[in-house]
C-alpha cells in the first residue's frame, strides 16, 4: 500500500514538473507575428521586457534596411524572466544531445544571436548591468561557434551561403555592440562590451573577412587589395 502511494506522488510531482518545463519551453518559443517577430507572450509577467522586446523589434527592421542584411531571430523570454534558467536548461540539454558537426555549428550561432537580441532588449529596457552580462555570454556562443567553424572548414565542404551569412552574423554583432555602447554609461559596462567588439573585429578580420568581400570595411580594402581582387 505504502508502495502504491509513493508511486502515485512520485508520478504527480514527476507531471508537475513536466507541465512547468513545457510551460516554460512554449514562453520561450512564442508564435510569430505576420512581421515576422514572436508575440511578446511574456508581457503577462514582465510587461517591461515585453517594451523591450518590441524595441528591439523595431531595431531589427531599421539594421536590416540600413544595416548589416542579416536578422536576428527573436530572443524569446529574457534573463529577467523567472523561468529563464529552464530556458538556460533546454539549451545545453539541446547542445549536448546534437552531435552533428554543422547543426551543432548552427545550434550555438542561434544561441548566439538570441542572446545578442535578449542582451539588446534588456540594455534598451534599462537593466544595462544585464543585458551587458547578456551580450558576453553571446560572444562566449559566438566564439565557440567560431571554433566550430573552423572544424567544420577543415573536416569537410561547406556551402558559400553558410560562409557568408556567418561572416555577417559576426558583422551584425559588431554592428549591435557598437550601437549598445551609446547606450552605456557605467564605464566597466562600457569596457566589457569594448573588449567584446574588439574580440568580435579580431576574428572578423583574420578569418571571416574573405567570405564576404563586398562587405570588407574599406580600410581592409586599401591594406591588401590583391586580396580582395583575388576573391573576386
């Protein structure tokens, strides 16, 4: 009878928490909007992330016509979220679990890119101490799906589509920094998200910069510009 009975309550709190995990994962992943961003469906909790998170809806259209042409995708529940951390879960459960060398690559690039946005939304809703720790743990995905890259460049043909969209990816990073650091105030904030620009340009320049040679900065272009004709 005992047996029974703890059987039951482990079976009852097992479904709780299953309930709780995919209560966080459809947060996490809201439902597109006919513009092509997710319905802000954390507003019901946090009504200041959902602000935010419409900014930097808005940021995205503007980058992507004056900008770098490439979109990031929409950063889902913010780090201020209380569930955020089953958010965190999932990811590394998803990490550890793809074994894929190219999807692992794409995997940690969109960790990446919505981390870029989350940090964004939070530094543009005035929490800028976290969306700076945010925008580094981007760079940290960024950096590894970097090394990913280079694994991939050397075990196997990639296609020049995913070359060039990742040249930009690492463009659109350096792009949104820089753009955040206007926004910063607090100079050891400032420093951070320097010395992650400064990262982001450094691998940019040695390793990505030839992938996209229309999108060389014009510095670049003046210091070697056999390697650009070469390219062409």
């Amino acid at each position: 009878m005992i047996g029974s009975r703890l059987l039951f309550s482990s079976l009852f709190i097992l479904g709780a928490f299953t309930l709780v995990i995919l209560s966080a994962l459809r947060l996490a992943q809201p439902q597109m909007l006919e513009h092509g961003f997710s319905k802000p469906v954390f507003a019901l909790v946090n009504p200041e992330a959902s602000q935010a998170a419409r900014l930097v809806a808005s940021e995205v259209v503007v980058q992507n016509e004056e900008g770098v042409q490439y979109q990031l995708p929409y950063p889902g529940i913010l780090p201020d979220h209380p569930l955020y951390w089953l958010k965190m879960l999932r990811d590394r459960v998803n990490l550890a679990l793809t074994k894929d060398p190219l999807a692992r690559f794409e995997l940690l690039l969109l960790f990446a890119d919505k981390r870029l946005g989350a940090g964004e939304a939070l530094i543009l809703g005035g929490q800028s101490q976290l969306g700076v720790t945010t925008v580094t743990k981007a760079e940290k995905y960024l950096v590894q799906a970097h090394n990913q890259f280079q694994t991939l460049l050397s075990s196997q043909d990639i296609d020049p589509t995913i070359k060039e969209q990742f040249a930009k990816a690492f463009l659109k990073h350096q792009e949104v920094t820089a753009r955040l650091l206007d926004k910063i105030t607090d100079d050891s904030d400032r420093a951070v998200l320097e010395q992650t620009l400064d990262l982001d340009k450094s691998i940019f320049d040695n390793n990505l910069a030839k992938f996209t040679p229309i999108l060389v900065k014009p510095e670049k272009q003046e210091a070697s510009p056999s390697a650009v004709l070469k390219e062409e």
